[in-house]
C-alpha cells in the first residue's frame, strides 16, 4: 500500500489556483524529488499534505486514513514531518532543544509529573535527551549543542531544522529545498547524509529542490509542476529529455550551471 | 547539581522569612506589610511571565485574574467561613469544625488552604474564557482583548451588591500571614520552574518562537495557549485570596488596567522569559516604591542610580573592577533598604552614611582598576555623588540657601516626586538594559559563572561609543 | 422627547465624543503604523494640550483660535521631543522595551503634572468661545433645537466641526502629498523605505508632530465641554482612544476614524438605554467582540503568513 497518497487535489486561493488536479503516489522507502519553476505549486503541495492549507478538491491519504481537514499538529503525530522553504527554527531555544521539542508529542508524562518531578518524567526526559543526542550526532551538530539555534551558520540552521523534523520520528520526511543559500561543498555532503537518512533510518523521503545535481543524484523518481499543474512524472534521466520540462525549466537552469 | 541553585534560593529565601516571620510581632505591621506585598507581587510576576514571557502571549489583563481571586475567596470566607465580623459568625465553617472538635487556630488555615483553592480555580476558569476566544488574536490585539476583559471584570464586580460594590468590601478576615505568602511564592516558582524545565516548557516557548514551526513538529498550539492563560491566571487567583485576605478590604479600584501595567513592567524590567529576573525585578519594584516613601529613602536611590551610573563602564573591565564595580551598586542598594528598616534618627542615618561611604570607596577602587578615561569619569561622578549625599543628609546647615530651600521643597512634595523618580527610572531602566535584568536568561550556574569569567563582549551595550573592550 | 428625537440626541453626542476619540486615536494609530509601538504617552499629551491652552487663554489672554494653534504646536513639539529622547534609541530592541518606555514617559508626564500643577482639578474657560465671533454656532444650535428638538450646545458644534476639518485636512495631506505618501511607505516598510531615499527619521518625527498636534486640539475640544482639567485626563480618554484605533484596524487611519465614531457612539447608546455603570464594560465588550469576528479590527487586512 502506498504510504502517501494525493489524489486530484486543488487549492485555490481568492482568485489564484496555486495547485491543480495534483496527485501523487508514494511508496515506503522512495526518494521521490519535486522540482519546478518559482511560483509553481511546490511548497503549496507541501502545505496541504502538512494540513497547512486544506484542499478544495481533492483526498490526501496517508497509511490508508485521509487526512484532509486534520491540523498541522495532529497529521505530525501521525508521522509526517516537514521542514521549510525559509528556515524556522526556534530561534532562542538551544540546539539540543529545537531537537527535544519535536520529540514532545511523544513525551508520556503530564503536566503533573513535569511539577513533581517524579520517575516517569526523569526516565522520559532522559530518554527524549538520548533519542536528541544521538540525532545531533548523526547530522554533526553536537558541537553546539547549547548554543542558541539563532546563533549557528546558515548552512548548520538547514542542518537543525532537518534534525528536528527527524525527532518528531516520522515515516514520511518532507524536505523544503534543503539545500537553497548551500555552497557546493555543503550540498554534496548533505545530498549524502539526505540518502543515508533514507537507507539507514528508513524514512520515505520527498523533497523539493532547485539544484539538479540533487535531484539528479539522489532522487529516484521526480515530479515536475508548472503553474499548479504537473508536467511530467519520472525518473531523473527520463525527466531530463522531457521536452515539456525542458521547455518549462531544465532549459533555463542548465545555463545557470554552467 | 546544576539545577539545584534556583531550588537553594528559594529555600533559602523561604526559610528566612519563615523565621523572619516567626518573630514578626517583633517587626513593624509596615514592614510585614511589605514583605507580603512583595510576595504577592512575586507570584504576579511569576505567573504573567508565563503568559508573556514563555509563551509569547500579550496579556494586559492580569489584574482581572487577580480580581476574580481575591472577590471569588473574599465573599466565600465572609459569607461561609463564620469568622467573627461576619454575617455567619458564630456558625459557618468554622462552627461546624469546631463542633466536631477541631479549634479555630487548626481551622483557619484549612479554611485559607481551600479559600486559595478556589480562588486559582475561579480564576483559571476566567482564563479559560479569556484563552479560548482570543486564540486567533496576535500581538497588539490580544493585548486590548485581555485589557478588556480585566476591564469588564472590575466593572462587573463593582456592580455586585454583595461584595460591597463600588464602595468596597469590607470585614474580610485576616488569615494571610508573611509564612503563606513566602510559601505560595516558593511554591509558584518552584512549580513553573519544573514545569518550564520540561518538554511542556519547551512546548511553551515554541509556541512564542514560531507557532508554525511548532504546530508542524506536533506542538498542539492552541492547547499551549489556553494552558498558559489558564495556569498564568490560576497563580494571579491565589495571588488575589492571599492579597484579600490581608488587607481585609477590596476595592475594585485596585484592579484596574495601570495595575496589569505594574505587572507587566514587573515582568519586561525581571526579563521576559527569566523567572528569576521577574521575581527579582518584583521585589525591587515594590521595594523601591516603598523606599521613595520618604525623604532619605529618595536620596539614597538617587544615590544608588548615581554609583551605578559610575561603575557602569568599569563593569567590562578586570574580575576585580567588576567586583568591586558590583560592590560599590550593593552597598549603595543596601543604604538604600535601611531607609525602610531603620530610618530618620540617630540612630539610622550613620549607618545608612557608613553604607554610602563604603559604596563611594568601591566605586572609586573599580574606577582606578579600570583603568584609562574610565578612571576620570567614573570617579568624578562617585566624588560629586558622595559629597552631594553627605551634604544633604548631614551637613545641610552647609548648604547654601537655595539648594536649602530646594532639599525642603523635596522634602515636602516627597510622596508625588515618588512617582516621578519612579516613572523617571522606569525610562532610565529600560533605554540602559532593555533585555531586562538578566537579559532574558534564567538565573542558573552557569550565567553566575559567565559573570565571572573574564568577558570580551561588554556586559551592557553601549552602542559604540569607542569603550576599548576587545 | 420622542424617542426618535431621544435616539438622535444621543447619536449627536456621541458623535461629539467620539470625534474626540478620533482625534486622539488618529495620533495612535499613525505612530503604530510607522514605529509598531503603542505611545501610551499619547493621552498625556492630549492633556498638556489642555494645560497649554488653559494658560494661554487665562494668563496670556489669547482669543479662542491663537489658543488653539499654541497648543497644537507646542505639543507637537512635545511629542518629537518624546521620541528623540525616549523611543529612538530603542528603535533596534524588542518591542516591549520601548513600550514599558512609553508608560515610563506616561507616568511622568501624568505625575509631574500633578506636582507641577498640583492635583486637584482646573475650570477652563470656555466662555472664552462666546467672547468670540462665533455667534452664528450659537445661531445653528438655536435653529438645531426649534427644528429638531436637538440640543447640542455651541461647543459641541465647535468640536464636531474642528474634528471633521483637522480629519479631512490630515486625510488629504496623506493621501495627496509627497510627504505623506512618504508616511505610507514607511509605515509599510521602514527600510525599503530608507533604501528608497526617504529621510526614514525625518518622516518619523513628522508623524510624531502631526499625531501630537492631534491629540492637543482634541484636549482642548474636550476641555471645551467639560471645562474640568487635571494631570490626569488624559489616562481614561487614551486607552479608550486605543482601543478605537485597534477596533478600526490600528495602522489604518480610516479605521481609527471609524472606531473613534463607534466607540462614542456606543458609549452614548449604552448610558442612554441601558446604564452608565456598565458603559465601560459595555465599550470593552464591543471591542473584544469585534475583535472576535475581525482580528485584525474593522478595516484592518487579515495577516495572511506565508509559509
């Protein structure tokens, strides 16, 4: 069964269709890429499946339940997690906590046991303090732990708000141009750590992505959108020779390559 | 260990007013007075910096939660309690405990205990309906919707015949004492403490930071913010019974908007997000209103806001200028506080001169350890400060005739010049440190360790004007 | 009196009232749109207005209109003052700092006042207004009660008819001139702004001046109809001219127009049918409920947040 699936869905704002007829099949394990000129849709397609916005037409199923008309807070739980085209983090908190917060609704202790400091809220804390730990390891952000996330390069904020969605400890990862504002250097190795989040961690991955090196590199299937519709679907290398895209986008961004 | 040091302070500062209060028949009803205000003032601050501070919400309407506390216990003690001096007198609560048995001196404080109660649950109710409706509102427009909601609180009440109306309400029977009000204060503290140092508190802040972000890693949002009004509002209700229950009367008058105001200031001056800022900034400013109170209570603050002025850039210099940088502000600090417990006579001022001559000293050694123009400035202004003060306090058959006049015209219009020093420092306090007293940290090991440790960085800003800190 | 009559006696004076709400709410609103603060100093100002022209008029023995125009000035002056010294080095700092600022420069406006002028209350000559040419108000409002059975006293056209000029004066100057769509830009975007040639500062301290000027005449019309004067009245009449501005939409200088309309009118309806005790929990109450339909007040545009 897939694990995502959009179906026809169409939002419309006052006047402006952001996204058309949209739908979308993925299976458990995919790194399915999303690509697309400026103003296409993407990042609205993101906020639907998130319940951010809620679709006029359309369903969203994941794992079999629909999902539209759910709060963002609520489709989080269910296990999917988003990070964002501009990063969000929680500026003043620590390093160590922008991790520990996604972990929360998954913290069994009540308000009382946080007062009282009892067992239960020492054993879950130290176990949601381990669980953060060791992600922060993983994306190599150990080092600042306690520093304020407003403080870290841009570079390691992108890294953060990718460690954070992962302690929230879902089954469907969505990546907001992870790599936008990276120097080459820093997009090979987060391309890397990207697919071993997949492999190793096995979540199911769909990211958005201007740099086609990524998308190119990693993705195994992509979805192309054009003015809220989309375009094309397929594998990179399909997706390359596609005259519609081409014609659409690949073309423009081949020269800004070079 | 790390966590230790808040829970140390507050022991420490409880046990010492429990002893204090042990031998409060000997201290003033003034000073005891005092004492709880600042307690009261304390869990208020407390309880608005979660609603402010940690969690982001604008709330000008604290004083209504406060109100609903104080009137909701206030009438069920008069009403039911059998206190003498009520209409239930004789029976009541009180009579029915005493007729299976239990005394009066046992029943009281159960009576209070379940007073208190019901005040922080009415008034969470209150927060509950203030929380819920005002859910989409942001900013500036929550801040008027809460404002509002204080306001028709008090309007409301003042129409209730049975809590006295606008006249006020009066014959409510004393059962606050100062060990209540210090052990609600610990308990406060304590309790939002623990509960901001947990996923909760994280929830808290999330939700000021970034509530989309927060909605999208799992934070219910709305449940955040209704939590905070609700538990912010429960403490103010304490808060209110134990402010009611020591005054005797209520006045509606008392909860008014400038009162959510005072509150709030409380809460931007402590640093919003530090509950210890906020309970520090508290005691200080009901501390200072009382010590403004009199002729030299107004020359010793003056005097203290002159030695910080001094010290101020010797504060980013060597451990030792800041040392005794901080020195030279306590001794002057701690003159001032003698004001309020020994006083005009004899027998006060030369303590309270000794203070400020010692305050001088520091600040003079901090300004020579700093070193450079620092040393010029800050001890011209230490110099030009103790003379003045020495000349006021003791020898004003030295001073010349107008400045005579003038230290008499001071001393005449003292209790509204109270005010204007106040509001004047009030504007001082906040265009010199804006972040507030700790700059929106929590008091913790680690920032009393940062204080030590040789800094880089100034410690207050001051915004280029060429202090050689490198 | 009918009740028709009874009904549009009311309007009238709330109406008077609420000009003057207006007039305070325009000065909040316009410094809120450049500077995002709430200038709780503002009801102050609106009472040194009143001072200003209590003794211009009975120790320098000025006529009515020479009065007027001292007083706006000087308080505009007053409030460019105010934010040189106390809103402009926080300009950089959380919002909350220059607004506990604000409430510092309230206080000591409102308690220096007191100590300055001593606390109990002043009469201001109003008849100043009789001294004046103005016999044709005194005709209006004659011809006003034969005809209608309204009574609206002289002053009270006076506040009307200043209120509705200085409104439309200011209405045109934003919308019409140079400087005041300067003021618009800034309001909506200080550094594009800056980055765009406007002397950011310049405009700021304009706004300050003109919102200033505002808030003294409608001290002065108040004082007009309620000749009682004192450091302290300007506390009530500003938060309730706040909450206009917000009701409107603060930012949006029709909005603060509108509120102002709204909350006097809704004072004077609630005193007249319902009862002057509740009349201010009656004015809150239609705040936060409009406030629950439109957050961002009547005339204010939805914060749409893109994500």
């Amino acid at each position: 069964m897939a694990l995502l699936q959009v179906r026809d869905c169409t939002l419309r704002f006052e006047g402006l269709t952001a996204v058309s007829g949209f739908s979308l099949s993925v299976e458990p394990g995919e790194l399915v890429g999303m690509i697309g000129p400026n103003g296409a849709g993407k990042t609205t397609v993101f906020n639907m499946i998130a319940g951010v916005y809620r679709p006029q037409v359309g369903s969203i199923l994941f794992g079999g339940v629909s999902i539209v008309g759910l709060r963002p807070h609520q489709i989080a739980s269910l296990g999917i997690a988003r990070t964002f085209q501009n990063v969000r983090l929680f500026g003043a908190l620590s390093v160590l906590d922008n991790v520990r917060i996604a972990a929360h609704h998954t913290a069994r202790y009540g308000l009382l046991d946080a007062a009282l400091r009892n067992a239960r809220f020492r054993r879950q804390e130290s176990l949601i303090r381990r669980q953060a730990l060791s992600l922060l390891r993983l994306l190599g952000l150990s080092g600042a732990k306690n520093q304020p996330a407003h403080s870290l390069p841009y570079g390691l904020q992108r890294r953060l708000e990718i460690a954070r969605a992962l302690a929230a400890r879902p089954r469907l990862l969505l990546l907001d141009e992870p790599t936008a504002g990276m120097t080459p250097v820093e997009t090979q190795s987060l391309m890397h750590l990207i697919k071993s989040l997949r492999d190793d961690l096995h979540v199911t991955i769909v990211l958005i992505e201007h740099d086609m090196r990524v998308v190119m590199g990693i993705c195994e299937r992509v979805i192309v959108l054009d003015h809220a519709v989309q375009i094309a679907e397929g594998t990179p290398a399909v997706i390359r020779n596609d005259p519609a895209v081409i014609e659409a986008y690949l073309g423009e961004v081949t020269d800004e390559q070079q | 260990m790390r966590r230790l040091l808040p829970y140390l302070l507050v022991g420490l500062a409880a046990c010492a007013i429990g002893i204090g209060s042990h031998y409060s028949d000997l201290a003033s009803p003034y000073l005891i007075q005092l004492v709880v205000d600042m307690g009261i003032a304390v869990i208020l601050a407390s309880s608005l910096n979660l609603i402010n501070g940690f969690t982001g919400q604008f709330s000008l309407g604290h004083a209504g939660f406060m109100a609903v506390g104080a009137y909701v216990s206030a009438a069920c003690t008069y009403y039911l309690g059998g206190f003498p001096g009520t209409p239930a007198e004789g029976g009541g609560v009180l009579g029915a405990l005493a007729g299976i048995g239990i005394p009066a001196a046992v029943a009281s404080p159960l009576i209070l205990l379940v007073a208190l109660l019901m005040a922080g649950v009415g008034a969470a109710t209150a927060g509950l309906l203030v929380g819920l409706p005002t859910l989409r509102l942001r900013g500036d427009y929550l801040a008027i919707a809460t404002l509002g909601f204080g306001e028709i609180v008090r309007v409301v009440i003042s129409q209730v015949e049975a809590v006295g109306g606008p006249r006020g309400f009066t014959g409510i029977p004393r059962l606050t004492s100062v060990a209540w009000v210090a052990a609600w204060a610990a308990i406060t503290l304590v309790f939002l403490r623990n509960l901001l140092g947990s996923s909760h508190g994280r929830a808290f802040v999330s939700v000021r930071e970034d509530e989309v972000a927060a909605a999208a890693v799992g934070v219910n949002t709305t449940r955040y913010k209704v939590l905070a009004f609700t538990i912010g509002a429960f403490f103010a209700g304490v808060a209110g019974c134990l402010f009611a229950h020591y005054r005797m009367t209520l006045h509606p008058g008392s909860f008014t908007f400038i009162d959510s105001v005072k509150i709030v200031v409380m809460v931007v001056l402590g640093g919003m997000g530090s509950l210890a800022g906020s309970a520090a900034a508290a005691i200080i400013l009901t501390l200072l209103l009382e010590v403004l109170r009199t002729f030299l209570g107004a020359v010793t603050v003056a005097y203290c806001f002159a030695m910080t002025i001094a010290v101020l850039p010797a504060l980013t210099g060597t451990r030792a200028a800041r040392v005794l940088g901080v020195s030279a502000v306590g001794a002057a600090g701690l003159a001032a506080l003698m004001t309020l417990v020994v006083g005009e006579g004899d027998v006060g001022v030369p303590w309270i001169v000794a203070a400020g001559v010692l305050s001088a000293c520091c600040a003079l050694a901090s300004c020579w350890i700093a070193g450079g123009r620092l040393r010029v400035r800050g001890a011209i202004i230490a110099l030009t400060a103790i003379s003045a003060f020495l000349l006021v306090l003791v020898g004003s058959s030295l001073l010349p005739g107008p400045l005579l006049a003038a230290k008499e015209w001071v001393q005449g219009n003292v209790s509204q010049l109270r005010l204007v020093i106040y509001a004047a420092l009030l504007v001082g306090l906040m265009l010199t440190r804006p972040t507030g007293l700790l700059g929106g940290q929590e008091l913790s090991w680690r920032l009393l360790r940062s204080l030590c440790r040789p800094r880089r960085k100034p410690l207050l800003e001051t915004k280029g004007r060429g202090l050689a800190a490198s | 009196m009918t009740s028709l009559q009874n009904f549009a006696q009311l309007l009238v004076l709330g109406v008077a009232r609420g000009s003057v709400y207006s007039l305070i709410a325009l000065g909040y609103t316009m410094v809120y749109g450049v500077l995002r603060l709430i200038n709780f100093a503002h009801g102050d100002v609106y009472m040194v207005g009143a001072f200003i022209a209590y003794f211009a008029i009975s120790s320098w023995h000025l006529p009515f209109l020479p009065a007027l125009l001292i007083s706006m000035a000087g308080c505009g002056v007053l409030g460019v003052v105010i934010e040189r010294l106390a809103y402009r080095p926080l300009r950089r700092q959380p919002r909350l700092a220059a607004l506990i600022t604000a409430i510092g420069v309230s206080l000591l406006l409102e308690y220096g006042g007191q100590l300055v002028f001593g606390a109990s209350p002043r009469k201001f000559p109003s008849e100043v207004l009789t001294a004046t040419s103005l016999g044709a108000l005194r005709f209006l409002s004659g011809a006003l009660e034969r005809s209608m059975g309204l009574m609206i006293a002289p002053e009270q056209l006076v506040v009307i008819f200043s209120a509705v000029v200085l409104m439309v004066a200011l209405r045109l100057f934003v919308s019409r001139t140079k400087v005041g769509k300067a003021m618009q830009a800034v309001a909506q975007d200080r550094d594009t702004a800056s980055l765009m040639g406007i002397p950011v500062d310049n405009i700021i301290t304009l706004t300050f001046f003109i919102g200033s000027a505002l808030a003294a005449a409608a001290g002065v019309l108040v004082a007009l109809q309620e000749p009682q004067i004192d450091p302290i009245m300007g506390l009530w009449p500003g938060v309730r001219a706040f909450v206009a501005a917000v009701v409107g939409g603060i930012g949006n200088i029709q909005g603060a127009m509108l509120g102002g309309l709204i909350m006097g009118v809704a004072e004077y309806l609630v005193v007249g049918y319902i009862s002057s005790a509740y009349r201010e929990a009656i004015a809150f109450g239609i705040l936060i409920l409009v406030l629950l339909v439109r957050p961002t007040g009547l005339t204010g545009k939805g914060l749409i947040e893109k994500v």
